[in-house]
C-alpha cells in the first residue's frame, strides 16, 4: 500500500466547477493534486504514483485513451481504491475491469439532468419548429415566403424516450406541458415504475412504430452501441424526427443522414457525436433539417456546479469508507471496503474498522 499519511486524489487538469478542488483541498485527510495534461502514456504514471483515488474525465474525447481506466492501468497501480467520473457518464471507465480489482466506482449521474432535459426540449422544438433552418437561411438569402419554412406543433404529438433514467424521466415530467404523450422503453426499470415516472411502458419496437419523436437517453455501453441504424429508421414513422442527447455511437450517422435526405425522417436533434467534434464534412452537418449542438447539452453553469458539488461529496464519503450514492459497481462494495480498511490505517487511527 502506499505511503502517504493522507488519502490521495488525482485529477488531470480539464476544466471544473472551482467547488470541486475547494471542497477537497477543505478536508484535512485529503491532498488534491491536479496534474498538466498528460501527453504520454509515462507522464500519467508519474501522476497516478500513489493514488488512492482518480477522478477521470468521463467523455472519451476529453482526454488521451492513456488517461482511460482500463484493466491495464489498474494493473499499474494496485494501491487505486476508486475511480471517480467527472460527469454523470463514465465512458472510459471499464467498469468490470475496475470490479474485477476491487476498485469502487462512481459518476455523477443526476447532477445535470434538469440541464439535459431542458436541451432535449430545446432541440426537439428547434427542429420541429425549424427555428434552426430558419435563422441559418436569414442570415443568407431574403426570404419570400414564411409558408416554406412552416413548421408543426409539437401537441399531441407522441414522445418515445429510450431511456428513463435520471434525464428521460425529467423529459417524462416536462413534455405534458406542451401536450405530448410519453412512451418509454427501458430494460433496467419496471413497467411499473415507467408509469410512476411518467411514461407508458412499450418495447422498443413498439416505441419505434409509434412515436412521433424518438430521443435516446440510454448509456453508451455494449448493448446500445449501434442500436439505432438503417433498419430502426426504416421502421420510424414517416416524418417522424429524431433526438439524441445519449452518447455517440448508439446511432449511425450516415443511416440517419439517409434517412434524413431521403425525406423519411422530417428533423433530427444532435448533441453527440462519434467522433467528438464531428468533422466538418459529416454529412448531418450539410443537412437543413438537423439540429447541431456540441455535446453541450450537460455543460451549463449550473449542471457544472451540480456535479462538483456532487463529486467532491462522494469521493470525501468514498474515502471515509461510506457508501456513495451513485456507486455505478454496487457489487465491488464488500472487496472495495476490505481494502479501504487496510488503507485507512495508514491515513488515520480514527478510520480504522473496530
């Protein structure tokens, strides 16, 4: 076990909310060091010596892959007791890997819900409306005719979320409000529960078939990658429009983009990318009808302060040996606390078991 008398955190340094280093450098067990960008795979060795916990950057695009938590890195560094997200994702996290160590793991999942769900709306009404299209051609040609640009209500109109979890169900709570209907499709939650929360439980396939609008809030993980491609389009309702603001990957930019211009789909909304940033020749991109946003859909001064303040709560209790609330590897618990025991010694008499 290492050394030091205090438990450790290590962060790269990509931007955060001031609350997070402010909480953790205020606990007088805590020493907070936040490393330069690491360009190579050594300079993240030097930084992570020692570490009791590492607080990863959670998009995949932020950071270097050699910044990742992987089965390797753990492997160089058996001292790592957790590994916490920067956000409520946690897509360079090998979460099993991280189980498999021992290594409890935790994001920030919630903290920025209500600013996603607000996107979603935004975007949904944006394209829908085609408030988008519409400024982009004002600002180049003089218009004649409103009639071309004649947009749709989006009342009584059917809303299918992917996903229900913390954000679809804030989408679940606001879409009333503009008179649409809420189905939703999720293998993790009771149809029971989907109810609770606001929706109509259905299968994906049905969700598919009926709704107006499909917008995906489901984690990027094995199961999802790709889920949304040619034939999921095909089986949308003509006109339909389509609304990600989930992770990229989980839907085909280029069967969407056909879909798209071939008039199937009447819009689509997208905040995320595979990859991040898109490249400037991505055919959504060349389109009238798509909604583009720079998977800014969580980035808002107040979802920044949200996951701060969240992420510098778990880690202080993770490091006191109390359960975090959004411990993402619920089942690594009792292996995670066998070896925080162990460690505590060192840090302090008094967090020291029995």
């Amino acid at each position: 076990m290492a050394g030091h008398s205090r438990w450790r955190v290590v962060r790269f340094a990509l931007a955060a909310d001031p609350r997070l280093d402010e909480r953790l450098r205020s606990e007088p067990d805590i020493e907070l060091t936040v490393a330069p960008f690491p360009k190579t795979p050594e300079e993240v060795l030097v930084a992570l010596k020692d570490a009791d916990l590492y607080h990863v950057a959670s998009a995949r695009n932020e950071m270097s892959t050699h910044t990742f938590v992987t089965a390797d890195l753990l492997a160089k560094f058996p001292q790592l007791l957790a590994v916490s997200s920067y956000g409520a994702g946690y897509d360079s996290i090998d979460v099993a890997a991280c189980t498999r160590a021992g290594v409890a793991v935790m994001c920030q999942a919630g903290a920025n819900r209500d600013s996603v769900a607000e996107h979603t709306l935004g975007l949904i009404l944006a394209v829908v409306h085609r408030i988008g299209e519409q400024d982009r051609r004002m600002r180049v040609e003089k218009l004649t005719r409103r009639e071309d640009l004649m947009g749709r209500e989006v009342k009584g109109m059917t809303l299918g979320l992917v996903g229900i979890g913390q954000v679809g169900m804030r989408v679940a709570e606001m879409a009333p409000v503009f008179g649409m209907k809420v189905v939703a499709t999720d293998p993790f939650v009771a149809p029971g529960e989907i109810r609770r929360r606001g929706a109509e439980a259905v299968s994906l396939e049905e969700l598919i078939a009926r709704s107006d609008i499909v917008s995906l809030h489901c984690p990027r993980e094995k199961t999802t990658l790709g889920m949304f491609g040619a034939p999921q389009f095909a089986r949308m309702k003509r006109g339909a429009y389509f609304v990600t603001t989930a992770r990229g990957g989980i839907h085909d930019e280029r069967a969407l983009a056909d879909a798209l211009a071939s008039g199937h789909l009447a819009g689509a909304g997208v905040d995320v990318w595979e990859p991040e940033p898109p490249a400037l020749d991505n055919p959504l991109l060349k389109l009238p009808n798509v909604i583009a946003s720079f998977h800014t859909a969580g980035v808002t001064h107040e979802a920044r302060r949200n996951i701060a303040t969240m992420g510098s709560d778990q880690i202080v209790r993770t490091l006191r040996g109390e359960r975090p609330p959004r411990l993402v590897n619920p089942e690594v618990w009792e292996a995670f606390r066998a070896r925080w025991a162990a460690r505590a010694k060192a840090v302090s008499p008094a967090n020291s078991p029995g």
